[in-house]
C-alpha cells in the first residue's frame, strides 16, 4: 500500500467439529457450511465379519478388528408342552411339544402276576400296585365290591346262598328241635307254652300262642260218663259218678196237715192232696 509492502497469513484458525456423521469446518473464525460425511465414510469403509465356528464374532472394518459372542444369554422355558427359546433376549415363536413327545415315547405296562404294575416310560421304571384298596358291603342278600374306591355292579347272593345252603331239620323225641344249618348247629323247644281254656263244656288249646279249633267236649263228656245212683235203704242217696262220690238225703223235709178231711202233705218242698171223705 502506497508502495509499503506487508505480509499476513490469509488463514489464522481452522477448525473442525464432527457431529454425527456431519463436519463443520471453521476458518479464521467463520464457519462453512456443514458436510454430510455418510457418502465418504460408505464408499470408504471395509467391513469383515465372521464366525469362528463356535460362539465368537469378529468384525473388521477398516483395518480394525472388534470380537464379541455371537450369544450372550439362552433361555427355555415350557408351559405345559409348549417350548419357547429366548436368545439374548429375544423370544423366538413358541413350540408345540406334543408330537415329538408322542413320536419319542416308549411305554410299557406290565403286570407281575401279582398286584404290582410296572411302566417303563422311555427308560424310566416306575411301579406301584395295580388294587390299593378292597371293600365288600352286604346289604341284605346283596353283595358290592369296591376296588381303589370304584364299586362294581351290586351282585344277588340269593342264588349262591341257596345253593350252597345244607339245612337239616331234626326233632328228638321230646321237645328239642335241632336246625343244622350249612354245619352250624342251634336248638330251640318245639313247644314254649301250652294253655287250654274251657268255656261251659268247649275246649280251646293254645300252643306257641296259636290257638287251636275249639272242641266241644259234649260227646267225649257223655261217653266217658259212669254214673251210678243208690240208696242205703235209709235216707241217704250215694251217687257215683266216674269214680267221684257224693251223697245227700233222699229227704230234706216232710211235713203233713190235715184241715178236715183233706190230708196236705209235703216232702222236701212237692205237696201232694188226699181227700179222706
């Protein structure tokens, strides 16, 4: 200037700010306007990764080389017979079971001979016995049995009691009555009480408190009757009748009146008249 020559640097500062994938360039404390470094960094970047086969991960990009498990953390989890994995977090879409159990199972159930079942699931013997419990109820002629608390159809022992039944009846000769029953022997009287009742000349027999036809005693009364009458030649009368002896004056009373020419008299109370004219 005005033949005075100085010098300065035209560039006193710059400046670079990266935000993101964006740069900023400042020069001399004025800022340009900012690139979009996505284009360069994509066309200049080399990216490598690889597995080594096992659980490792390893990335090269640009000459730089990071490694890092390819799974962090693995989870099953079964409801029932759904299975559902979860790796590093993630669910995967859960699994029916059900087939491949049904497909990969061997089961067989045997029975000893005994009361002992054992089922052999895949390998896996268990046992355990084939009845736990047995009752038998009677009702009346009726049988019920129950295993394991399952109760069958009711049977009718009728016809087995019946058949199997041997009953022998048998009276002594005097007043036992013996019951042999299927070889269990009892005794009882045949006759408990006896009781006959007379009404006037009928007879009514009472065995066992079972009353009998009355009989009329009349006939049997007639026919057996024996009766003998006498007199001693004095005043007595002797009657005998079936060996019973019973006397009595011939006469109790004897009274005689005359009342003018009639003669009353009266012997034990029976009047008779005569007229003496």
């Amino acid at each position: 200037v005005n033949g005075i020559t100085e010098a300065a640097p035209a560039v006193n500062t710059v400046g670079n700010a990266i935000t993101d994938a964006t740069l900023t360039t400042t020069v001399n404390g004025v800022s340009g306007t900012a690139l979009d470094l996505t284009p360069a960094i994509a066309s200049g970047t080399v990216n490598a990764l690889a597995n080594d086969g096992t659980n490792t991960i390893t990335s090269t990009v640009n000459g730089k080389v990071a490694t890092a498990p390819a799974v962090n953390t693995v989870g099953n989890a079964i409801t029932n017979a759904t299975l559902t994995t979860t790796v590093n977090g993630v669910s995967g879409t859960a699994l029916d079971l059900t087939p491949a159990i049904a497909s990969g199972t061997v089961n067989a159930l045997a029975n000893d001979g005994t009361n002992t079942i054992t089922s052999t699931v895949n390998g896996k013997v268990a046992t355990a016995p084939a009845v736990n419990t047995v009752g038998n109820t009677i009702t009346d002629a009726t049988l019920t049995t129950t295993v394991n608390g399952v109760s069958g159809t009711a049977l009718d022992l009728t016809p087995a009691i019946a058949s199997g039944t041997v009953n022998a009846l048998a009276n002594d000769g005097a007043n036992t009555i013996t019951s042999t029953v299927n070889g269990k022997v009892a005794t009882a009287p045949a006759v408990n009480t006896v009781g006959n009742a007379i009404t006037d000349a009928t007879l009514t027999t009472t065995v066992n408190g079972v009353s009998g036809t009355a009989l009329d005693l009349t006939p049997a009364i007639a026919s057996g009757t024996v009766n003998a009458l006498a007199n001693d030649g004095t005043n007595t009368i002797t009657s005998t009748v079936n060996g019973k002896v019973a006397t009595a004056p011939a006469v109790n009373t004897n009274t005689l009146a005359l009342t003018g020419t009639v003669l009353n008299g009266s012997v034990n109370g029976v009047s008779s008249t005569v007229d003496l004219q």
